[in-house]
C-alpha cells in the first residue's frame, strides 16, 4: 500500500532552524521516504497530511509493508525514516539504526464476532497461559480448553507471515519471538483481520488502528477484541472493562493497565543521524508540533523525557 502527499513549502520558523544548522533551504519538491509498519502508518500519514498544509513543497512519501521492511529499507539507504513497531534489536543498532520513539500504541488479540462462544470469551476473557497454550505450546485446539466450555469447536489460529513489529510485540508478551508464533501465515494487519473476520472459530492479533474503526472508534465490523483476563480469576472484572472502545483502550494504556508487551513505544528508524533539511524538518515537526494530532488518530503520546530525548539527537 503506498501514499504519496503532495508537496510543501517550510514555514519561516522552520526554515530558520534548517538554514542555521545546514546553511540552505530544502530544494523545491524535496523528498522524504517513509517505509515499514502497519501499526505506525495511520499515524504517519495523518503527520504527513498536516505537514503538508505547512510546507506544500515537500513530498513525502509513505508506504506501509511490516516493520522488518521499515529497518531493512532504513538500513539500506533507501529511505529516510523506517517505520518500525519493536524495539530495534543490538546488532541493528550495531549497522546504524538510530530510533527515534515517535509514539506509543499496542496489538490486541481479535476474534470473529459471530464465534460461537462469543459471550463467554468476553465475560471471562483468555489469560496469559491461554494465549500461550494457542500461540507457542499448541496444546489448546479447542475452544472448551481455554474456556472450560463443552463444545467440539476447534480454534483456527491465524499470524502474520511478514516479519513485522505486531508480531514480534505479540511474541514478547509470552517471552518469545515472531517466529515461535503458531498458525496460519497472512501478510499485512488487513490481511490478517479480514483472515479472521472471515473465519467465525479464527483468533489473531491486530495493531490497535486495524482493529478499531477510525470513525465509529468501536471494533472493526465482524470483529470482537479479546479481553485479557490480567489476574487470571476466570472473569472480566470492571478494572479489566476497557476494550469498548479506541478510547477505553488507549487511556488504559496511557494508565498502564494494559500490559507492555502487548503496549510499546513505535519508532521512525534512520540511518545515522538524519541530516537532509526535509527530513530532519518533518522529524523535528513530529516530535513538537505534531504530537497534538497523536490522540485523535488514536495513539498515545510519549512522555515529555522520551519525547526530548529524540529531539537532543537529532542534530
């Protein structure tokens, strides 16, 4: 999936900053490059879109594709900015990887919601062991083993088959990797939301944005998100109770009621410091101004540390 904004020319504020640090403004119809994460892409565009209206003669352009294409493309040269959804790993930073944390989301497991057992699952939610028992042992194939319910219905499980931060973020929370995850491989947040909408026994893990409808801020139509039953005691009490809606959930894990992992920090990755004008303006952009688009489009902002963090390192 690819998105191109149109153009900008930098405000006077922002050209002073550039033309001070680099001793020239960015050329007309300059380029900024952004590749990788499902998760982070909604955001970036909706930065891209309210940069544009300051600055009409950059171009930036935005393309989703997984996190592992984000830092392999950063890595390369080939784009300015990766988008990417995990921590970035030692020996990429080892190649370069300079991350600056841009935001905060989380990934959420998902059902149909025309499962048959749809009630019980959101009365007493799946606890840690479950989704372990589903994902990493394979030891639950049905639906009676992690509910105690009596039904034959066998649990379809689905994951992506991109290397991408929603995975590895889904991993982590049962202290594994992307690759210890059992089940049937799907490309792309999409894909693997429709797999399962399709599917009324399937069960998979969506990046909040692809879970959520942007405009009803409710579950995605013919999905259900699964609640985590966090102190294990077989129901869903009212502390548990936030999954309703985008916001619900997103304040719950500003609160930090919603447990990391699943949360995490989302990045946009260079290669070294950024240097080009464009690049570094739409970066200082992000982390300043742009952070009063981030709850609306439905993330969490960083704290104000994190946030000037990235901006001290980038020169």
């Amino acid at each position: 999936m690819k998105k191109i904004i149109g153009g900008v020319l930098l405000t006077a504020a922002v050209l002073s900053g550039i033309v001070s640090a680099y001793g020239r403004t960015p050329a007309a119809a300059e380029r900024v490059s952004i590749s990788g994460a499902w998760a982070l892409y909604p955001m970036v565009v909706k930065w891209a879109e309210e940069f544009q209206k300051l600055n009409p003669q950059i171009k930036i352009d935005v393309q989703a594709g997984g996190a592992g294409k984000g830092i392999a493309d950063a890595l390369a040269g080939m784009v300015d900015f990766g988008m990417v959804s995990r921590d970035v790993h030692p020996e990429e930073v080892k190649k370069g990887a300079a991350p600056f944390a841009v935001t905060k989301d989380a990934v959420v497991g998902v059902i149909n919601a025309k499962n048959p057992l749809l009630k019980e699952i959101l009365q007493k939610g799946l606890t840690r062991q479950a989704f372990i028992d589903i994902w990493i042992t394979k030891t639950a194939t049905t639906w009676a083993q992690v509910l105690g319910a009596k039904t034959p219905a066998p649990i379809h499980v689905f994951t992506r088959s991109d290397a991408c931060g929603a995975a590895e973020t889904w991993a982590a929370f049962f202290g594994k990797r992307q690759e210890d995850l059992a089940g049937i491989g799907v490309y792309g947040d999409p894909g693997l939301a429709d797999a399962v909408r399709r599917d009324p026994l399937g069960i998979g893990y969506n990046n909040v944005n692809f879970a959520y409808d942007p405009k009803t801020l409710t579950p995605i139509a013919g999905l259900a998100i699964v609640p985590i039953d966090l102190d294990g005691n077989g129901s869903i009490d009212a502390p548990e109770q936030f999954y309703r809606t985008r916001d619900d959930l997103t304040k719950a894990i500003a609160e930090g009621k919603y447990p990391a992992p699943p949360a995490r920090d989302l990045y946009l990755v260079a290669k070294g410091t950024p240097t080009r004008p464009a690049a570094v303006a739409f970066l200082r952009w992000i982390l300043t101004d742009g952070q009063k688009y981030v709850a609306e489009t439905g993330y969490i902002p960083l704290s104000p540390e994190k946030l000037k963090d990235a901006l001290d390192r980038i020169k």
